[in-house]
C-alpha cells in the first residue's frame, strides 16, 4: 500500500479520497467491454494521464491479478486505489467502481421480473462494442512497449500465443510462462417460490465463487450453472444466461451478474448479499497481495516469474482482444465505426468517454 499517502495531512489525504472515487466511479459507468477494456481504460486514467504508478509495477499486478481468483480487473481497481490511498483507498476504489455497475444490473433485474424481458438495447450495445476494441488495441500497445522490452521478450511471446490458440487453460498457460522465464532469468422467473433458498446461503455461496474463480468474468457462467441450476435447481439455465448476458451489456466489473442472480432468487436484500459476497475475497486478497508484492520484485527468482507472468498476461489480453474483435467488427459499419474510433483516442486524444457515447448513438440510429 501507499506509503507517501501516511505522509499527508488530514484535507491532502480527503482530496486523495475524493480524487480516487470521481475516477473510479466514473470508469465503473464507461468501463464497457470486460476486463481487457476495463485495464484498457485504467492504463489510460491512472496511468497515462496521472501517472499514480509506473507502467512497470501497474503490468507486474495484471500479471498477479491473473493468478488470483476473483475479478481481475476490479481487483486492479483495488490495487490502484490502495497505492493512490492507503487501505482506505483500497476499498473506496473497489466500492467505487462496483457501485455503477450494481445499481444499473439492479434495474435491469427490475425490469426483468416485471416484464419477463431484457429491454433491447442491443444496437447501442452494436455500436460501442468497436469503440471498445480500439480502446484496448491503444493500450496493447503502450503495455507491449513496457513488457516486449527486447527481441528475446517478442520470440519469447509467440510461442506462449501459439499455446493460448491450442486452447491450454488461462492459469496454466501463466503458470507454465512465468516459470519458465524464471529459470531463464533465474431463468425467466423462479421456478417456485418453495424452493428459493435463504439470505445466508445465497452470500455463502457467492463467496465461495468469489474465493476460487480465477480467470475473467465470462468463467461464471459455468459457476453459476452448477450452483443454481444443477444443485438447487431454483434457477433456469435460460435465467442464468441472460444475467451474464447482462452482466456483459453494462459497464463496469461483470462480476455483478452476482447482482442480478441474487435479486431473481431473493429480491433486493439477495441482490446486496450477493455482490457482497463475490467481491469481498478480492478485496481480503488484495489488501494481503498488495505490499507483498513490491517487495517480492526485488527478488531475481520472483522477477523472473513476473516477467514471464506478464507477457503471458499480454498474450491472453491479445487473444481476448482478437475474440471481442471477431465478435464486434462484423459488417462495413462496425469496422467503419472501430477505425474512426481509434483514430480519435489516438491522433487526436479525444477523451474515451464522448467515443463510447458516440459509437453507442450511431448503433443506435443506425
């Protein structure tokens, strides 16, 4: 955590404060796009623009956060906030960035209950989805800059790329990648109100998903399935895929599909207990993780881990990318939309948030 922050008088460590959740809280209302977006859009804020830590020690926690289990980017989140912070910042960050993404999942469970559909907004959604795209090439970029730091780190990675498309598992790909480079270096309603289960157990069950998810947010889906579906049987697959579904279509961390879970099965008080539950391992995790892993760098071991984690990190974020790209970059129009888009972040610096809103517009008029 911040040690300069300890050194602040009462109003610097407030404005501190203050400065953590505007930000946080307005990336948790644009952050679009999952995970790699969402880093996407920190490299930029945090990063970029302020320059809280160096781009070095920000892609040495994505490289942790990916072996963690939880949220990676919210967990980012937490990280950030608790450099800026202090534990507090820890926390006002992640509560920050939650937040915007509950309440919206929140409505939509809403309108869902009471009229047995999602409102369609899927061509805003159409057009947003390039913009998200050139966001995250801009800042694969930047980050390949940090961590491709010579030829050996280019060679090094193609391999790891070629590994990723046979279809190897996430946490074993960066597993297997930081230690070889250390030795190198050295349902539509519930089924029936009888068999709603309790407050308690929706939280306990969510914090154990909190606990032992690794991976991104689009994993939840197979969780999700198993512990409603299949185990308690009080949700439908159908109900279980349109809450990822709108997990996706908001902003912010996709991990409060937990929200809109919890508010099918037990209303608005199932929907707090919910969210809590699934983000409360990052923030434990984080709060431990966080001053462990600045002194852990010094290490010549563990500094090979993390270089060989990182650039396995760039890898996954690359073939995330590609996926998202495949999926959203479908016509003329929404190539048409990405290039334009990438164009304004890039040549001529226009803030993220008036490109969203943009390509969210011409989706729709379109």
């Amino acid at each position: 955590m911040s040690d300069d922050y300890k050194l602040l008088n009462k109003e610097e460590k407030l404005n501190r404060q203050k400065e953590i959740s505007k930000i946080f809280f307005k990336l948790g209302f644009i952050a679009f796009g999952g995970p790699a977006a969402h880093i996407s859009m920190m490299d930029d804020e945090i990063i970029e623009k302020r320059k809280w830590i160096s781009r070095e020690k920000f892609i040495d926690f994505i490289g942790a956060s990916n072996l963690i289990p939880g949220p990676n980017s919210t967990e980012m989140v937490m990280y950030l906030g608790g450099q800026r912070g202090g534990v507090l910042g820890l926390f006002n960050a992640g509560i920050s960035f939650i937040f915007p993404a509950m309440v919206i999942t929140f409505i939509f469970a809403y309108l869902y209950v009471e009229y047995g559909s999602i409102p369609q907004v899927n061509s805003i959604l159409e057009g947003i989805k390039p913009v998200t795209i050139a966001i995250v090439i801009k800042a694969l970029y930047r980050l390949g800059k940090t961590v491709i730091k010579d030829k050996f780190a280019l060679l090094y990675g193609i391999p790891i790329f070629a590994i990723y498309l046979v279809g190897i598992s996430e946490i074993f790909l960066l597993f297997i990648s930081g230690l070889i480079m250390m030795l190198i270096k050295n349902r539509d309603r519930i089924k029936n109100r009888f068999f709603s289960i309790s407050s308690p157990l929706i939280f306990l069950i969510f914090l154990k998903i909190g606990a032992v998810l690794y991976g991104s947010g689009y994993v939840l889906l197979a969780f999700l399935e198993a512990e409603f579906v299949e185990k308690l049987g009080v949700l439908t697959t159908s109900q279980i895929i349109d809450a990822v579904a709108i997990g996706q279509l908001k902003p912010g961390p996709i991990f409060t599909t937990a929200t809109f879970v919890g508010y099918l099965i037990s209303g608005t008080f199932g929907a707090i207990l919910a969210t809590i539950g699934i983000f409360l391992p990052s923030f434990i995790i984080v709060l431990i993780l966080g001053p462990l892993l600045e002194r852990v760098r010094d290490s010549t071991w563990i500094s090979g881990l993390l270089d060989g984690i990182n650039i396995a990190s760039l890898v996954l974020m690359l073939g995330v990318s590609i996926t998202l790209a495949t999926e959203s970059i479908i016509d003329i129009t929404t190539f048409l939309i990405f290039a334009i888009s990438y164009l304004l972040i890039t040549r001529f610096k226009i803030n993220v948030v008036w490109v969203i809103i943009l390509g969210g517009i011409i989706g729709w008029l379109i």
